[in-house]
C-alpha cells in the first residue's frame, strides 16, 4: 500500500478494506461491529487532518474547528464502546510529546499526530481503544491549537 496517505485515504474501497482489515481475532459480531465504527471514525479524523484547502483563511479555520469536534464526539463514545468490548477504561494521562515543544505549531503537531494515528490505523497489531483515546485528545488538542494559531483575533487590553 502506497505511504502517501491521500492515496488511500480519500479512495473510499482502499479505506474501506484498511478499516475491515482492522477487525480483532476472534471475530465475534460486536467485537467487528466496534472496531469497524470506532477506525472508520479514525478514517474521517485523518482526512479531515490531511484534506488541502488551497491555503483559504476560512477554509483553515472550519477544517480544524471540524477536526477538534469530530474528536470531541469521538471521545465522548469511546468509553462506552470500550464497555461493549468488555475492555478496561483507566485513560493513561496524554502524553504527547510534541505537546512540551514551544516552537511547534499546531498545524505541525497534528501532522504529526495524524502520522503516528495512520501507522496504528494501517498497523496489525490491537490497540486497546484506552491508548487510541490518548492519540485522539492529542489530535483534537492539536486541531484546536491549529484554529487559535490562525484566528485573527486580539485579546482585550492586550497588544493589537
């Protein structure tokens, strides 16, 4: 599969068939049933974090707002679908390592976060959806930085 993440990402069969090849052994109905909503909802984060807007100023804002929303709700589920599964949910504190970093931008830490959710996403190996969860808020965390980045707004008594 090729490394370029547009080329399988936006290609709905190839993202598709990444999703399906994501199911857990043994494959029993709700353990097929929460992995394939839970990586077809991680598809739509990465393409969200990866889609081009040609530079737009609004374009910008509203793919980051929907990134960090879509995180958000994503979250929100989470816990109960690790219920279904039958998995622990003792969220380990995020620890995103670009988080620390003062010269980072947002945009750069969700193309980082967004690299690191790819590999899990393409990986064979099990993620428990507790450590998918510290990615995710890592992710939304990153969108939400991006949009403040590139907000023009000025703080009220503060420097124009």
């Amino acid at each position: 599969m090729d490394d370029d993440p547009h080329r399988w990402l936006f290609d709905p069969p190839t993202a598709h068939d990444v999703v399906l090849a994501r199911r857990p052994f043994p494959r029993t109905a709700v353990a097929c049933v929460v992995s394939d909503v839970v990586w077809h909802d991680v598809v739509g984060l990465l393409r969200w974090a990866t889609a081009a807007t040609g530079g737009l100023t609004a374009l910008e804002a509203g793919r980051w707002w929907r990134l960090a929303a879509s995180c958000a709700d994503l979250l929100r589920r989470l816990p109960r679908l690790s219920d279904e599964l039958g998995q622990p949910w003792d969220v380990p504190p995020r620890t995103d390592p670009d988080e620390d970093v003062a010269d980072i931008s947002g945009a750069a830490r969700v193309h980082r976060i967004s690299t690191r959710l790819a590999a899990l996403l393409r990986s064979g190996d099990p993620v428990p959806l507790r450590d998918l969860a510290v990615e995710i808020d890592a992710l939304g965390a990153a969108a939400i930085s991006a949009f403040a980045e590139q907000a023009a707004w000025a703080v009220p008594g503060g420097p124009p």
